[in-house]
C-alpha cells in the first residue's frame, strides 16, 4: 500500500518529470498540491497532483520511477489521489497527456472536447501552455 507524502522539496521531483519528458516549469505556483508516493519500506517511488478547488480540479504530474513501473504503482498513486480530490470536494477530475492517454482510460478516464472544458481547468497553465493543443484531454467523475 502506498502512502501519500507531501512534497517539500520539489528539486527530485522535477528531475524525475524532466527525466520522462514531462513538464516541471510551474510546479512551485500557488493551488497546486503535490505528494510523494511512499512505499511501506519508505522508498519514494513516484509523485503526483492535484490543481485547483472546486468542483473541477487537474490531475497534474504523475510520474512512476521506471524500476517501481509495471506492479501497480501507478494505479495505487492515481487511486489515491483521486480519493484526496474527493475528500477536497471535487466532483470531477481532468487531466492533460500526450503518451498515457491508454494508462488513464483504463482506469476510468474518458476523452473530453478541450472546447468544454471548465474555465478552472482552460485557465491552467498545464492547459494554455505547458501542455501542446495535441495533448489528451481526459475527464472522470467522482
């Protein structure tokens, strides 16, 4: 079982973000949340977000070290951190990818029209910047 640690140094974290590609420019701005994903050994083996309150928030920066990869940690990490937007007051959840789009539907994910996105998540810098218009945009609800 995986545990959800708070980030408090971001520098291992954007490394391992730059490492697989993934953007790691606005992880220091305000309304993000980010977590350490722990084994019960205490290994840090993966991170991951949320942005945003409300009722719709962004998953952000899901990313699994590649020796953890292939055993279900993505899947426990993205577990619990929907059940941390719940408990935030989400009702939905949206994320952005360019190569997971089959990683995220396969745990209940569904393609949505970037065009009727929510004003929480269109104004996100993940949406307008970091991420290309080609990126997946993905939906589940709560």
């Amino acid at each position: 079982m995986l545990s959800l640690v708070p980030v408090t140094d971001l520098q291992p974290f954007a490394a391992l973000l730059r490492a697989n590609g993934l953007p790691a420019d606005d992880l220091s701005e305000a309304g993000r949340r980010f977590w350490r994903a722990v084994t019960p050994e205490g290994a840090t083996i993966g991170y991951g977000g949320l942005e945003g309150d409300g009722p719709d928030v962004l998953l952000r920066s899901v990313v699994i070290d590649s020796g953890a990869r292939g055993r279900g940690a993505g899947r426990a990490l993205v577990g619990r951190l929907m059940a941390e937007a719940k408990t935030g007051g989400a009702q939905k959840v949206w994320l952005l990818t360019i190569d997971a789009a089959d990683f995220f539907r396969h745990l209940g994910f569904a393609e949505a029209e970037r065009a009727g996105a929510p004003a929480a998540i269109t104004t996100s810098q993940q949406f307008s910047t970091l991420c290309p218009a080609s990126a997946h945009l993905l939906v589940t609800s709560l």
